[in-house]
C-alpha cells in the first residue's frame, strides 16, 4: 500500500546558494548553506516565516546542522572547520561557544556530527579519518577518539539509547563503536562507495546507511549483520532520515528524489521529484499535537541545489 504526500509550501530562494544541511524542533527549521548565515523558519505557522537569523554564523558557509530531541541546542559546522555551539533560550537562539580547534593538524578539521537524545554528547568525523566525542556540559571536553583507519568521515551518528557510535567513510567503510568500552564492534560489509549518511532507527535496533553507492542498507547494530538492502535511487544517496516511530525512512538523492520507505515490508511507498537539481538533506518534522490539524500529520522537509526549502504533509483522508 503506497502513501500519498501533498506539497505543503515551499521556502524559494531561502538561501542564495546550495542548502546543504536542516535540522528541526517542534517548531522550527534551521538551515545552513554556502552563504555566511544559518536561517530559522517557524514550522507552527503557515507560510513558514524567518523566526530568526544567525548572521555570519559562518564565514564561508555551514554544510551541516544538528539539534537534540529537546530542541534547547544545536551545533552547526562551517567550511572554514569551526563548530559552533548555539543554545535556545528564551525563544531565540544564542551562541555558546565552540569546540576547541585542535590546530593545524593536517585533515583535523571536522566534518559530520551528530548530538546525543540529551543533548550532552557530540560526536563529530573528521577529515583525516576519526571519530571524536566531547561532553558539550563538561567545558567541551573532548573524552573519547576512535580511530578509523585514516578514511575520510562523511557521516556520522548516536543511536538514541546511547550504547553506539557510527561513522560512514568515503572508503565505503562503516564503524560501529561501543560508547561503553570505546571500542570498535563491527566494521560493515556492504557499501564499497563512500557513504554519505548513516542513521540509527529511534529504537536503535536498526542502522541505515547509504551513500553513492545508490542503495540504502540496512544492519543490526547488535550483530553486525546486513538485513536488508533497498534500491530504487538512479544517483548518490546523500541524507537519510527516520521518522519518529521508525515505521518510515526517508531518502533523498542527488537524482532529485526523495523518498519514503516501510521499513518493515522493505518496500518504497512515496516517491516525489522534489526537483530537476539534487538533494541535499531530507528530516522528518516533529508531530505537533498541539497545532492545527494539518499539522498532526506526518510532514517533511527536503532541501538542496535548487536553493529552496520544500515541505510535505502526509495526505489525509476526510
């Protein structure tokens, strides 16, 4: 059974380049791009208005965002290999410093990250082939370093219950680390191509991955073991997402494709060509239980080379 998903509105020109990386809250968007500022979009009303404009954010640009499940912090990583802290409060976002530069150390320079359910953790790849973590309450404390066999780090990821770490690389190569015992538990087999985006589903029981390769695959972080493997996209597979309950990943590819898969049939039950040029991210929005009716159902955001924002809603019956 396929589902259907209606344009809801779509931000042209949010950026004047490439609209590398989204993240979200319940009630908001952020984006980052080639340009100096991160923009803030208000999700609760219906022409998605600017909430708010982190002006020179980033010098030459931001090519990732992330924000925790609280939505009270985000870190955003700029071309230039600064990674900035930001904290919401009071309903506006505020700088809160940054991750100490580790120097002129060649390839140092992080590239993916991603933050911990809580908050507290950030894990971040870096160029030259690791896999940091620092303890964003602790005076940004770096604790933990993972070594992964000098590969460039593409993508990056914690799973919800905080017992893995997971690191795509451009070799192909995916790492799966114990937080408990900083130790390597399985590199994955499958992807020769670099991966472009790793994800553990909200359960943490599954860990998609995808890259050039075209094909997201599907591993048991647990065992290691490859369980699925889901094709469909005609180019590289930059942004994977699940939805809240794990029912549903999204994919967007540089085809201009996104789609929506059932985990469970392992089938493909959405596609939309968001556009003629390729995608950059693709998120699920948070369920607002509180907002207008439109906004209880299933929504998402895509964004990429067109320089737009575009978000759908699940089509509903009645």
């Amino acid at each position: 059974m396929s589902k259907q998903y209606l344009s809801q509105h779509t931000i042209d020109d949010a950026h004047t380049t490439d609209v590398f990386s989204l993240a979200v809250t319940t009630s908001q968007i952020l984006s980052g791009s080639g340009e100096p500022s991160i923009k803030v979009h208000s999700t609760v009303e219906e022409d998605f208005p600017i909430a708010q404009v982190l002006k020179d954010a980033h010098r030459v640009g931001c090519h990732h965002i992330v924000t925790s499940t609280s939505g009270t912090r985000a870190v955003s990583v700029g071309f230039d290999g600064k990674v900035k802290v930001w904290r919401y409060e009071e309903g506006i976002w505020k700088e809160d410093g940054e991750i100490p530069n580790e120097g002129p150390r060649k390839g140092g320079h992080v590239w993916a990250v991603a933050l911990s359910s809580d908050g507290q953790y950030l894990a971040g790849t870096t160029q030259d082939g690791r896999a940091n973590v620092w303890d964003l309450d602790k005076g940004k404390e770096k604790i933990r370093e993972f070594e992964t066999k000098g590969s460039f780090g593409l993508s990056v990821d914690m799973s919800p219950d905080g017992r893995f770490i997971a690191s795509g690389h451009e070799s192909g190569n995916i790492y799966v680390f114990s937080t408990a015992t900083s130790r390597l538990l399985h590199s994955l087999p499958g992807l020769i191509k670099p991966v472009r985006s790793v994800k553990f589903s909200p359960g943490s029981t599954l860990l998609a991955a995808a890259g050039d390769g075209r094909v997201v695959s599907l591993y048991d972080p647990t065992s290691g073991e490859q369980v699925a493997n889901l094709s469909g996209h005609a180019a590289w597979i930059t942004s994977l997402d699940w939805s809240h309950t794990g029912q549903y990943l999204l994919s967007g590819s540089l085809d201009g494709k996104v789609k929506v898969w059932d985990i469970e049939r392992r089938t493909c039950v959405a596609t939309h060509s968001e556009s003629d040029k390729g995608l950059w991210c693709v998120k699920w929005l948070p369920k607002d239980t509180t907002a207008i009716s439109t906004h209880k159902a299933e929504r998402f955001a895509t964004s990429g080379s067109n320089r737009a924002i575009a978000i759908y809603r699940e089509a509903t019956g009645g």
